[in-house]
C-alpha cells in the first residue's frame, strides 16, 4: 500500500510465494523489481522466484540487509531505491 501511495507500481505477495495468477501477471511485465524482507526466508523467495521469472522477463533484486523488510524503509528510502530500477 506504501509503494501505491508513493506512486511506485507494485504488486504485495502476502508471504514468500507467488500465486498461479501473480506468476502469470509478472511474466507479461518488465521490468519486475524483487523487494522481499531481508531476513533468509525472503533472501531464499527472492532467488526462487527471480529464477521463475528469468526466462520471460527482466528482473531485478532489492537486497534488504538480514533483519529488514520494506516496511521499515523511510518513504524517501523506498522512491530511491525503487526509481533507479523503473524510471
């Protein structure tokens, strides 16, 4: 909801996978930029789900230090980090 209301595109996986539907959805879009919560259960998505993606679109990973997710970068964090992929 932070990134929508900062005008950033996104879409909010609710865990660490990806449903049939969002698979398929992020195939068609380029590029994907992968934020997932730093700790090693997201670091583990993160490599998963890049490795899904590959073959039909670009993608690009945020590594988040262990102990972070997205939710606790700044407003200005998140529009920096964000804007070098897909602006």
């Amino acid at each position: 909801m932070r990134l929508a209301q900062l005008n950033i595109p996104a879409v909010a996986l609710l865990g660490i996978h990806l449903s049939a539907v969002q698979n398929d959805l992020l195939k068609k879009v380029s590029p994907v930029v992968l934020m997932l919560d730093g700790d090693r259960a997201g670091q583990e998505a993160t490599v998963r789900i890049r490795s899904a993606l590959e073959p039909y679109t670009k993608v690009y990973t945020i590594t988040l230090p262990s102990g972070l997710d997205p939710d606790d970068l700044s407003d200005e964090a998140l529009s920096s980090v964000t804007r070098h992929f897909l602006f």
